[in-house]
C-alpha cells in the first residue's frame, strides 16, 4: 500500500513548487493549517518571560545532551539493556530496515502495526518490510490517511494537513470496504478507529519512534494524543522502536521541560493526551506489555552534522514542527514539494547530512532568511546561520577546506563561478567599480528583457541612467 | 568495526570547544512554581482536566463508589473491568452491583484479547498521583493494575486522591523519587484519546478511551496536605 517517494529535490523541488502555487485548494488548506497551529501555539505561550527562559532552558538541556552524546549513549544503551531492552545500532536506513526485518523474521511476524514515526519514514520501512512480505500498517490517524492514499506525510506532526475532510470522505468511501460518504468529522475518526483496532489486536509487531531517550533510568519517552502509540507499544508481543541518536538527555528531570516546550510549539496544548515512559518489557508476574522490546539507534548522516560545531546545532530539534508552521515558503508549497521526509525550514537543515548537500541544496536556498523559524524554535537552533553556511558548502570549492559535507560543492558552476569571480573583482577595487556602474548606467538600453529565473515574475533589472556618485555630484552643482 | 563502535567513533572524535554546564533545571521549576494549597491544586487540575473533556467528580472515601455506579449506569455500561487484589476493586465486588458485570483482569492478555477489545465497555483503575499545572494523571500500572486498563475500554474511571496532587512535573518526578525506579510503564494522561488529523478538526476517541471519568477522592478528615 505504501509507495516509496523518490528523492530527487534538486530537480524536481522547483517544479513541484510551482505545482502547488499554482493550485488554489492547496494554498488555501496550508493558509488555513499554517494560521491556525500559530495561533494555537501563541495562545499557550501568553508570558514571552516565561517563553524565553523555557527556550533558554531546553536550549541548554539540548546543548548539554549532544555536549556529552557519546558518554550518554554508552549509559542508555547500557541502562536499557539493564532493564532488558535490546538495543541495536544502524549507521545508514538499510541497516536498520535489516534489524527490523531479522527481528520480524525471528518471532514469523507477519504484521507491523505502526505509530507515528519519522525515522521509520526516513529510513522507508514499510517499503522494506513489504518487499519482505511483511504489512506494515500505519495507525496514527493522519498516517493512516496518507497511507490510504498512496501517499506520503506533508508535515512532521499533522501528515495529513493537506487534504480536506471532503478528500479524506471520498478516500475512504472508495478504499475502505463497506463505508459510505460522510463529511463527518467524528464519524470519520470512528471508521478509522473501527480499522485499526482490528490491526492493534492482530499485529504481531508494534513499531514507534521515541521523543526522548533518557540515559540515567533507560527509559524511552512517546508523546502523543490518539493512543495508538501505546497501542503499538503495549499490545503486540514485540515492541520496536526507532529513533536517531541525537534523541538522547541524561536524566529524567530533563524531559518536563523538553515536554512542554514541545506539546506547546507543535499543536498548542499545554499537554498531550498521553506522556509514555517504557523502561522494560513485561515482568515475570505482569499481564499485558511486550515480551521484547527493541531500541534501534540510527545514524544515517547524523554524525556529520555532530562533527562541526555550528552544524551540530541541527541537532538540537525535537520534531515539534513549528519551524515550519511559521515559515512563510512552507506555508505556500506544502510538505510535499520538498520531497524529503523531513520538510520547511529543520528539513532544509537535517536532510543534507541524511541524504547529501548535492540532493539537497536548492532547499537552502528556498528561505527568505526571515527568521521567524528561529524566533519560535523552542531550542533556538540558529536555523538562518546554517542555511546561510549551507548555501556556502553548496557554492565551496569541492576539495577546498570549506567543504566538509557530502556533496558540498554541489552548486558550483564554471559560469556562476566566473560571474561572481568578475562581481568580486569589480566591487573590491574603486577604479574598476566606476568604470564597470559608468558603462552599466550609460549602456542600459541594451539591458536584456529575459533574465532568465529573474524575469519569470519579475520585470526585467535595468540599470538606473546615472550612478549614485553622478546624483550626489548634480546635487553638489 | 560494529556499526556501534563506528557511531561512537565518529562522535568522540568531535571537537567540543567548549563543555557546557548541568542545566539547573529544579531552579527554574522552583522559580516558576506556585505556591499553592490542595484546594487550588484540584481547581487548577479539574480546570485543565475539564478542558480536555474530561468528567471530574468530587467524591469522598465512602460515597465514591454509589456516585461510580450511578454513572456507569447514566451510561448504559454493561460490565466494568476491575484489577485484581486491589482494595477498591474489593469494595467494589463486595457491594455486588446489580446490572453491572465486574470483570477482573485476572490472565495475561494474550488469551482473552479479543475480549478485552470488543466486549469491555468501561474500567476503573486508581492513579497514583497527579500533576495540577499539566492537568495530568500519573498511572503506574502494575500486575494488579495493568496497562491496558487505561487504553483499551472505551470508557475509563480513574480513582485519585486528592492529597496526591504535586504541583508541576518536575515536582512529581523528584518527590517520588522516579529515577530511582520506574515501572515497565509509567503514563501521564489528561483526557480521553484524541485526534485533530482531519483538517484540523478535534475529535475524541481516536484509539484510546472515548470518555474518561476522574473520581476526584476526598479525605473524610480534611486536614491531608497536598503532595510537594
């Protein structure tokens, strides 16, 4: 049922831009998505005092967590396993679909039932277990639509945000057997409930992500508000989980901050429905609970960006999502165009150390640098710096020391290189410069009325007739 | 080399400039936190609770379980699922409710799950404290209280008392000592399950309990001070 998206943004991402611009009913569900979550998130956080030191402090805990990240996977890994739960290490998404497919194969699953989770879509997992014959069967409601329709998540937290309650009826009316069209918003949610707590109770594997991973009790943290995740975690035999490295702080009282900063920034409540702690599975004694649970820790590029100290910063994020809820290129093409799992301004960030600057780039470029992701990024990550040095790698002399990332380079042209060798040249030195703005100023007529990416909707730059200093010098007279 | 000790190679190998210090995280809980008595810690909890659609109601430590029976029979519910060796589910059973079935949980779920999904109406389970700024229940299931009681049924009545009631997370994590040890599963609920994932549009009863039921348990002697 799922389909595997190909990553190909550097040709695709402008096309698909346009796509979406050009199509009225999208632009307006992201509006109205986008206006709505700011508003919520602005409604939970009346007292900025109380918003800033809140940021401050998760910025810390963050900082400090990646500061000590090795120190802190050796405890957790060792805490975990303690409290027996089994912890695998993958350092690319084939290894981890690996793990997951031996462990599957070991206990003869045949169904996954999933919560949410982006790594699992980072790595493609259900395209991995089905060309093992394995169901994977997504059970987070806005999951499960998109995967209804063939499709993939277009935001972090709310995958379905770009469809309408009408698209949603039609999907299932045509694809779920016996159900019949309705706008109804509750009786939607009760078909889907209906579905799915069938596949709770005859998964034999149920797969999650984690929120956080706490080093000192070996617990894994899941936050959410349908209570599919601890479906997915309690009722099948098997528990896997799956999280990148960076999800990792040292002790619990870390995680109530961590905690409220997100619920806050993602969706504007003050809480969740469910706040998840498993630190084992079932005891000798208890009823219900896994048998096994599994942590699997990946990589996948992150260690690029934990090797640079600016670019680490990325790291920081803990997936609330409302980064791209206040950016203003997000808002107006969608989740979609940015044909990544992670899209707006984190995966503009995170996807280049996952999939290669040379994929990536054009999405570094597509910011207005507005700042408004790093105003409401409740871990201040610097977002605006690293696009700005990731536009710098793309355009960096691939074996000059300023590239330090995989496909850094990538947008370097002998053309671009020349013209902006040339622009250089004419604005450090004086002489060079007058001469250049004089026969720029004197010759505009001959100005081009195509300008290429310029021109597509904008009117053509022509030069103005005289020069700044020619004004000032006139004004002197 | 392991895929394990090829990540943390990487990850050693990383400059750190500059180490930075243990955030204080109690100093800004103790900074922000209100000073408040049990009474406006359950207003401030039933208040949140009640914002997420949750039924809260005050009970004492006699007349809880009449104003349990009368709901569950304003609902319609056939059967209730109970814990096992527990003293509310002893008070329970022995009061013998007529056209209430009490059921206990007494085997592993894996041979009666198919029960437990389509024939279980409602449960009860006691919460072992909240949390009045998040308004959130903290359950820590057990074997006599397992973890599905919370989720499965669609309707759940939580038991707390309400001296048990802390004041924000951070003081319900370090006053009850949790790094010291956690359950299999330790939870944090606020309201019936949920879901906004159709345009935006909330809706309970996504895959958890479509209704929970807060019995908001009173001392006869009035004088218990809230928890820290």
């Amino acid at each position: 049922m799922s389909q595997v998206i190909k990553i190909h943004p550097m040709e695709d991402f402008k096309e698909r831009s346009r796509g979406v611009l050009n199509d009225p009913g999208q632009r307006k569900n992201f509006r109205g998505a986008m206006d709505f979550l700011m508003a919520k998130r602005r409604a939970q956080f009346p007292d900025q005092d109380e918003l800033q030191g809140l940021r401050d402090l998760g910025s810390a805990i963050r900082r400090y967590s990646l500061a000590h990240l090795p120190r802190l996977l050796e405890q957790l890994e060792a805490k975990l396993t303690a409290n027996g739960i089994q912890v695998h290490w993958a350092q690319t998404p084939d290894e981890a679909n690996a793990i997951a497919l031996g462990i599957a194969q070991r206990v003869k699953a045949k169904r996954i039932i999933k919560g949410k989770s982006m790594v699992s879509e980072e790595v493609g997992f259900n395209h991995a277990m089905e060309a093992a014959g394995i169901e994977a069967f997504e059970s987070d409601m806005g999951e499960y639509i998109v995967q209804l329709a063939g499709e993939t998540p277009s935001h972090i937290i709310m995958p379905a945000i770009h469809k309408t309650k009408q698209e949603i009826a039609k999907l299932f009316a045509d694809e779920i057997p016996g159900v019949a069209y309705t706008e109804d918003v509750d009786a939607l949610i009760r078909i889907g409930r209906k579905v799915l707590r069938r596949k709770f109770a005859d998964a034999d594997i149920g797969l999650s992500g984690v929120n956080f991973c706490v080093a000192e009790t070996g617990t894994l943290c899941l936050v959410e508000n349908e209570g599919n995740g601890r479906m997915c975690t309690t009722v099948p035999r098997v528990h896997i989980a799956i999280t990148g490295i960076e999800k990792v702080v040292e002790k619990l009282e870390h995680v109530p901050p961590l905690y409220s900063l997100l619920s806050r920034s993602a969706t504007g409540q003050a809480v969740t429905t469910y706040f998840n702690l498993i630190s084992g599975p079932r005891k000798p004694g208890e009823k219900d609970g896994p048998e096994e649970v599994h942590l699997i820790l990946l990589d996948n590029g992150r260690t690029q960006a934990y090797a640079d100290e600016e670019l680490r910063e990325t790291l920081k994020c803990i997936r609330c999502g409302a980064c791209m809820n206040h950016c203003p290129v997000y808002a107006r093409i969608g989740g979609h165009a940015y044909g990544t799992t992670y899209p707006g301004p984190i995966g503009a960030i995170i996807s280049p150390h996952m999939l290669g600057l040379d994929a990536t780039y054009p999405l570094a470029f597509a910011s207005t640098l507005c700042g408004a992701c790093v105003e409401v990024c409740p871990v201040k990550i610097p977002i605006t710096d690293i696009l700005v040095r990731l536009r710098n790698e793309a355009q960096a002399r691939p074996d000059s020391i300023d590239a330090t990332l995989r496909g850094s380079g990538a947008a370097r042209t002998t053309a671009g290189t020349a013209v902006w060798g040339v622009w250089a040249q004419v604005y450090s030195k004086l002489g060079l410069y007058k001469l250049a703005s004089w026969f720029m100023s004197r010759g505009r007529a001959l100005s081009p009325t195509e300008q290429g990416a310029w021109t597509r909707s904008r009117t053509p730059l022509i030069p103005a007739p005289k020069r700044l200093r020619d004004l000032l010098k006139d004004r002197k007279r | 080399m392991s895929a394990r000790d090829s990540i943390l190679a990487r990850l050693h190998a990383a400059p750190i400039a500059e180490v930075p210090a243990l955030p204080d995280v109690k100093a800004w809980f103790d900074a922000h936190r209100r000073n408040e008595d049990t009474d406006q810690r359950i207003t401030r909890l039933r208040a949140a609770l009640e914002a997420v659609k949750t039924e809260v109601h005050d009970v004492s430590a006699t007349d809880w379980l009449e104003v349990l029976l009368r709901i569950a029979a304003a609902k319609g519910l056939r059967n209730l699922l109970i814990g096992t060796d527990t003293p509310h589910g002893d008070v329970l059973e022995a009061r013998h409710p007529e056209n209430l079935t009490l059921i206990r949980y007494t085997d592993a779920i894996d041979s009666w799950r198919d029960v437990l999904f389509d024939d279980i109406d409602a449960s009860l389970t006691l919460a072992r404290s909240a949390i009045a700024e998040i308004g959130s229940l903290i359950l820590w299931p057990t074997p006599s209280e397992p973890r599905l009681m919370s989720l499965v049924p669609s309707v759940h009545f939580v038991l707390l008392d309400v001296a048990t009631i802390h004041a924000d997370f951070h003081s319900a994590i370090t006053t009850e000592g949790w790094k010291d040890g956690l359950p299999t599963n330790a939870l944090l609920i606020c309201g019936p399950s949920k879901t906004a994932d159709i345009q935006q549009t909330l809706a309970y009863g996504a895959h958890g309990p479509r209704e929970l039921v807060v019995l908001l348990r009173h001392a006869e002697n009035a004088d218990q001070g809230a928890a820290a």
